[in-house]
C-alpha cells in the first residue's frame, strides 16, 4: 500500500514536470522565433542603410 502510495505521488510528479518543461520549451521556442524576425530585421536596417549612404554619397558628388 505504501508503495502504491509512492508510485502515484511520483506519477503525479512526473506530469507536473512534464507540463513544465513543455510550458519552458514552448516559450523558448517563441523567443527563438522573436530572434528570427529582429535578426531578418536587423539586415534589413542594414541593408536600407547602405542604401542611404549610397544615396548620400551620390547627391554629395552632384553638388
């Protein structure tokens, strides 16, 4: 009886630490997916950046 007791207070255990790492992993993989868009972002910026300062330098030479 007390072994029966343990086994289902263990099982009891096990989901709550299953619920979560789930709970973990599913936030993580949301800031993975954050991380994604601001690095696509970032070279975006990068790239618009360029952009200008080719601009830039291009009306700088036609004055």
């Amino acid at each position: 009886k007390v072994l029966e007791d343990e086994v289902k207070i263990l099982h009891k255990k096990r989901g709550d630490f299953c619920l979560s790492n789930k709970d973990e992993i599913s936030l993580l993989l949301e800031k993975r997916r954050s991380l994604a868009r601001l690095e696509a972002k970032t070279i975006n910026m990068g790239d618009d950046l360029k952009k200008i300062m080719e601009d830039l330098g291009t009306s700088k030479k036609c004055k």
